[in-house]
C-alpha cells in the first residue's frame, strides 16, 4: 500500500553527501521535505536541485530540512554536485541521497514500473513535525517541480497548524485567508481581531493573522 495523506513517513538510515543519516534525527522537531529524482547528471535534475540551493535560506526560514533522493551511489551524486553548483551557481549543501538498493524509494512509493522500472518519478513529500506527511506531488521526469509553489504550501500548512486557517486557490504570501470550518462564526470574531468578512456562513476570510 503506498503511502498517503496523514500517514506517518517512514524513518529510514541513509548514506547521503552529508554523511550518514538517520532521517527523523535529521529532521528534529522540524518539518521536512524529501524529494526523489530520476538520475544524476540529468538536466532537468540539475536545475531542480540547483533551484533548491538557491532557495536553502528560504527553507531554513520555515524551519524545513531538506533532502534529496535517486538511486545513484554517493560518488556519482558528489561529482554531480560539482556540475550543478557550477552551472546553476549555487552551492549545494543539503543531503542528496544514494539509495542504490531502492529501499527508501519502495517505502515511499518513488519508483512506478509503468513509468519506469528502475528509476525514481519526481516524487516530493512535505512531513510535519508530527512525522506525518501533509503533501504528495508526483511529476513526470521531462517537468522540473516549482519550488516556490512548494514554499507557498509550506507557508500554507504553518499557517494551518498555527492559527486554524486554510488558504484559498492561487493565495499568496499576505493575502486575505479562510476560516476553517471547524472554528463557529462566533470563535472566529473572538479567534481574528482583525475582523472577519462573512461572505457565506461556510465562506469566511479573515488578514493573515501572521502579517
Ligand atoms: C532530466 O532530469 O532532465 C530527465 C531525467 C530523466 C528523463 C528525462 C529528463
């Protein structure tokens, strides 16, 4: 059974370009991100990867670890690392993982035979403090991922878990945001001082509460 919405994501020991790593460890109190591509030495690949250095900052921000996966071995990953830093101008420091017997990527459903039999799909996972997982994306290998839509649902899921709001369609950073169901109008006019537009009794916006 692969893996879905609010389940727990699997621990795993892994060898990485930082050294060995034990991945709840890794990830501490924090929030995580591990993402699996095809292969290295790929193009797409190395601006994803080289996408993801340039934004290390905004993730540590979010207190999110990062961590990347294919089933190539640790040196082909290291002297890739070389190439992406040099073409993407960037330095890459967070983990990239060499999982050559495809243990982590079968926990984690990366590998889907109809697409390919041996490589790893760009799969992406979000994992809340809670170790549990709060997104999946899949994409095919030829579409490199956005990285700022997954910062966005970062934002999107801290906001959630903070302050009991969702986010609508396309929302951006200090945009109006959504009551959630669970909170009474009444709670809501207590909860957000800001105050609370009542378009609908099940459609209430309130100003980011974090703004
Ligand atoms: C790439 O990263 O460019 C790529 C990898 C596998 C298939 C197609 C593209």
């Amino acid at each position: 059974m692969s893996l879905r919405l609010g389940d727990i994501a699997p621990n795993f020991k892994a060898q990485t370009t930082a050294g060995e790593i034990d991945f709840y460890e890794y990830l501490g109190t924090g929030w995580g991100v591990l993402f699996s591509h095809p292969a290295d030495y790929t193009p797409v690949c190395t601006t994803e990867l080289g996408k993801t250095a340039l934004l290390q900052g905004e993730f540590e921000k979010r207190n999110v670890k990062v961590l990347a996966l294919s089933v190539d071995g640790l040196d082909k990953h290291k002297g890739w690392i070389n190439d992406i830093n040099e073409t993407q101008h960037v330095n890459v420091s967070f983990p990239i993982i060499a999982d050559e017997d495809k243990s982590i990527a079968e926990a984690y459903g990366m590998i889907h035979p109809n697409a390919s039999e041996t490589f790893t799909v760009r799969s992406l996972f979000i994992i809340g403090p809670d170790k549990k997982v709060k997104l999946m994306i899949t994409y095919p290998a030829s579409t490199g991922r956005n990285f700022f839509e997954v910062l966005r649902v970062i934002d999107s899921l801290q906001l959630t878990s903070n302050f009991s709001v969702a986010t609508p369609a396309d929302w951006k950073e200090g945009e109006d945001v959504i009551v959630v169901p669970a909170v009474s109008t009444e709670d809501a006019i207590k909860k957000f001082p800001k105050g609370v537009k009542i378009v609908k009794p099940y459609l209430r916006y309130t100003p980011q509460p974090n703004k």
